[in-house]
C-alpha cells in the first residue's frame, strides 16, 4: 500500500499534515504524536520579528467551530531557528515553515531567510493578513495583489512554495489559478472564515478584536466546495483543509481534487487525531482495495 | 504515563443546586495531579460543544479524581446529565501548580466563587497550617464548609448579600487580617503567602492588596481555552513580560506578574 504523494519536489510519506496555528512548533503535541509518522509538520506563522498578538478574549466556541483571533501572536524567524527548530530536526519529517509579513518586501526577506536555513523543508506563506501599504486591505484577496506578493516570494526562495488561500473571496478558483500562475508549488486551503459574534446580553462582541476566523467541522462543506473549485482550475497540488476531524473528512476533501490534507482545530480536540486520521486512510484503502492513496485524488465521480 | 486518556465516571452527584462533583477514574495509569493543576475535560456530542472544558483538579481520591463544577453555560449544563458508568476522554493532568510556601511562611488562601475549587486540594496538603478566606454571593454557595473548617487553622466566610459570615468581599476580610494581625498569628509568622483563586475582580483587589503589604503570593486565573497544551495561543494573560499562556506558563501566576 503506497500513502505517499509529491507536493511540488516534496516527498510526503503519507498525506497527513498539520495546520499551521494549530500544532505549535511540534513540541507542544510530541508527547502525544510521533512526529516521524506525519506527513509534514506545518509550524505556527513566523514573521520577520516577534508579534505580541491580539488582547484576550481570542477564542470562542460556536456550533461545531471556535473563531480566533489571536493576531499571527509569534516568536519570529530568528527565535524559531535557534529555540525550535533543534527539536524539529530530530525528525524525519519535513518541516513546513509558515509565514507572514505586512509588505511585499517583508514577505520577501522571510522567505529568504527561512529559505537559508537546512531543514526547512517547504515554506507555506499566509496571504490572509493585512498590506500595510494598501490601506490593511487583506493580500490574498485582490488577485493583483496576491499575484505581486506570491511572485516576489517565487524569486526570494528555491524551497517548494505552498500558497494558503484565503477563503473569504468570491472566486476561489481564479486565486488559485493567480497563485498557481505566480509560481507557487502548490495551494493550501481553505484558511479561517471571517466570522463575529455578539453577546446579546453586554451586547458587546465575543473576541476582543471583534472578528475572528471560523474553523471547525462547520466550515468543511464550504471548505471541499472550494477545493473541488480550485482542482478544475489548477494543475498544482492542492492541500486541502477545514473542518477535517477524522479519515472519512480528509477522504473527501482528497476525492474532492487534494493531494494532501491538514488537521487543525481538530488537533485541539484530540491531540492523537493526525494519527487516527492516517490510520483510518490505510483502513479505508485496504476495505477498498486501494493500492496506492493518489487514486483517491479528485476521484469523484459526477 | 499518556495525559491524553479515558476516564470513566464514579460519580456525577450535586453538592448545591448549581454545582456538582463529577468523579473520574483513569482507564490506565495517570499522573497524579498536583494542587492548581487542571484537566480537559470531553463533554460528549460529536462536533457540538467541539472543545474540550478546563477545570481545576479539586481533590485526588481513591479512583482518581474529582471535578468541582458550576453548572452555569451550555457545556457544564451537558455534563450535570453525564451518568455513572460512561467513558469519556480526559487531557491532563495539565499546567503548573501552587507553589509551595517558603518554611515559617503563614499560606494565605483566598477563593472566591467556584475558586474554591482550585485551592482545596492545596488547603489539603498544607493541612491546618493556612488561613483561609473563602467568599461567595450568599450561604447557598458557600461550598464544603464543614470540610475547610477541618483543613484550616482559621477559615473567615463573607457573602456579598451578609447571609452567612461577613457582607462584604472576601479581599476586604484579607486586608483587614493582615491590617490587624491577632497577636497569634503575629507572633507565629515569619511572613505570608498568599493563594487565591476566583474572579478577576476579587483576583485584582487581592494582588493590590499584597503588593500593598509587600508580600508574594500566587494567583490562579482562566480564559477561554482551547488546546490546553500550549499550542494554539487562546488563552494568554498580559504579564510584565508580555502575554503569557494560562494552560502552560500558568493558571498559577506570581502575583507581581499580571498586569490587570
């Protein structure tokens, strides 16, 4: 039974990685998960210099999701590779780095950074936060824009280059194809929904910041809606998440056009459930008479 | 020893009409927890309520352990009908616990409210050398007193509505103990220590107050929670040295720490 797949040059020995955001940076989870069994482990979001984060309240549950705000809070690319990244190498597993910047250019010089640094294995940028010199307007949702900042990236780095794409937009495929068209490697998706929520009774909002990014087995039927969305559109890699919480989810996020797969919030529930998740894929594959995992990827049928 | 294990249900049985003891037994070896410490507690329901619950470690026992709820939101409401006899998953024990204090240091121990929860099994282990000061809205929810009064070397009660002890805050029956010490406890204490746990209003008039009097001490505090392992960020308090996470780098902070 063969569970590897190819994200770009990337070889993942099954297709079960973590959400950045949602997994620390490994060490948090190790206790529960050995982390040589996982795909790839996707760290918490890094920009160039440490971010204090949001005030609390940061997180609130909804029906079946939570949203957070907790403000790309972080240590910073230099504190990473010298605190966190020594626990990580132990592993064989490719170590995915997250990050961010409030410009163009200091997406560039991460990129360039992480890219400097052995036993990075891919680098996942975050477009879903603010362009400070457009006015805060979020990158990954104006095509130009996203198109500007994934193509200065594509120069800054020779690692595999996964895009994560914002869902809050109309046409994810055309962000995809933008993204696919600027040189990323491959697209993750989705990130957190833009969500709210009020307390009738102090009438005042939930989250300190107001609003905050919806995950949870609530968004997955948006979330595979727009990876099926994103697969016809691209020839890329596609990793797919949101809401995935047990085998089954990520299945059909996988028959929906994904070469991969990521838990996030589900972690928080039950710390093992990477693990679970690849279990149950093998379980699925054997009772199916599935050879090889990449015959599940967008094999739906219509 | 795993912390992410099942557990299954001794005893889920009302103290008072808003709270409950709920009693687990590990399926397979655990860590003992330690006073201050907390679990993640799964309340059933596949996806809805998704996360896990943080509670304080209120004692050990021959089972396991036990859980002092306030049934108050949708989730402690779910887990006042959890029956005996049911399993369910169990993340913990998890953060740090009270330290312990220094030799010839009188412990102090302030709980407001559901507090109380988390300084019991400190009062147990300190057993009859602290003072304890324990508040609440009204007699009613005034809980395991006749326990404390056998852990402590004095117990002072206050309710906000005066039905049992004195009306007032809890902090104000501190400050006035430690404005007018009794000659016996002068005599014995080579200074104090304080424990407190309860609202943030009351967590705040405490740490004034010993930073007031020059004295250390330990407050434990809450926030929505989510992982409860440190890796999601959710829960952090502003600290001096900036935001600090409750499940990890607390729920037991130094007084002098937290910026209120």
């Amino acid at each position: 039974m063969n569970l590897s797949v190819n994200i770009g040059k990337l070889k993942l020995k099954n297709p079960v990685m973590t959400a950045s955001g949602t997994f620390g940076y490994g060490e948090e989870y190790s206790e529960f998960v050995d982390l040589n069994r996982l795909g790839a482990v996707v760290v918490k979001g890094l920009s160039l210099t440490p971010r204090e984060g949001n005030p609390p309240p940061r997180i609130i549950e909804t029906p079946a999701g939570m949203l957070n705000a907790i403000g790309l809070q972080n240590i910073g690319i230099e504190v990473f590779i010298k605190d966190k990244l020594p626990f990580l190498r132990q592993f064989h597993t490719p170590v995915i780095a997250n990050f961010f910047g409030d410009t163009v250019e200091e997406y560039s010089e991460a990129a360039k950074r992480l890219s400097d640094i052995e036993d990075i294995h891919g680098l996942e940028m975050n477009i879903s936060c603010p362009n400070k010199h457009a006015g805060w307007i979020i990158f990954g949702t104006d095509p130009k824009v996203t198109f500007e900042v994934v193509s200065a990236v594509r120069r800054a780095t020779h690692l595999p280059l996964i895009v994560k794409l914002s869902p809050n937009v109309t046409d994810i495929a055309l962000m995809a194809k933008v993204a696919e068209d600027a040189g990323a490697d491959a697209v993750s998706m989705i990130n957190t929904i833009t969500g709210m929520s009020i307390d009738i009774k102090t009438r005042r909002p939930r989250l300190a910041n107001m609003t905050g990014g919806l995950s949870g087995p609530t968004i997955k039927p948006i979330a595979v809606r727009m990876v099926y969305e994103a697969y016809r559109a691209v020839k890329i890699p596609i990793i797919g998440m949101g809401g995935i919480m047990k085998a089954e989810d990520a299945i059909e996020f996988m028959l929906a056009g994904a070469t991969a797969v990521a838990a996030g919030t589900a972690n928080f529930v039950n710390p093992t459930v990477t693990i679970d998740i690849i279990h149950g894929i093998e379980s699925f594959m054997k009772e199916n008479s599935i050879v090889d995992v990449k015959e599940l990827i967008g094999a739906l049928r219509c | 020893m795993s912390r992410y294990f099942r557990a299954e249900i001794k005893e889920n049985r009302p103290v008072d009409k808003s709270y409950n003891i709920l009693g687990l037994k590990p399926l397979k070896p655990s860590r003992e927890p330690e006073p201050g410490q907390f679990y993640m507690i799964g309340i059933g329901g596949e996806y809805d309520p998704l996360l896990k619950r943080p509670f304080s470690v209120f004692r050990k026992n021959s089972d396991g352990f036990q859980i002092l709820y306030r049934i108050k939101g949708r989730g402690t409401l779910l887990m006042r009908d959890m029956k005996e006899g049911v399993v369910i998953d169990v993340l913990g024990p998890l953060g740090n616990s009270y330290p312990l204090p220094d030799k010839g240091q009188i412990p102090l121990i302030v709980a407001g409210g559901i507090g109380i929860a988390s300084v019991f099994s400190l009062a147990e282990k300190l057993s009859g050398e602290s003072y304890m000061f324990y508040g609440a809205r009204n007699r009613d929810e005034l809980l395991m007193l006749n326990e404390l009064k056998g852990l402590a070397e004095e117990l002072f009660i206050s309710t906000d509505d005066g039905s049992s002890g004195r009306k007032g805050t809890i902090a104000d029956v501190l400050n006035d103990f430690l404005t007018h010490p009794s000659p016996v406890t002068q005599a014995k204490a080579c200074g104090y220590s304080i424990y407190a746990c309860g609202p943030k209003p009351m967590l705040e008039a405490v740490s004034r107050i010993a930073i007031d009097k020059g004295l250390n001490g330990y407050v434990s505090l809450e926030e929505n929670m989510a992982c409860g392992v440190g890796a999601c960020l959710g829960c952090v308090v502003k600290t001096r040295e900036g935001y600090k996470r409750v499940c990890k780098e607390g729920p037991v902070f130094p007084i002098e720490e937290i910026v209120w």
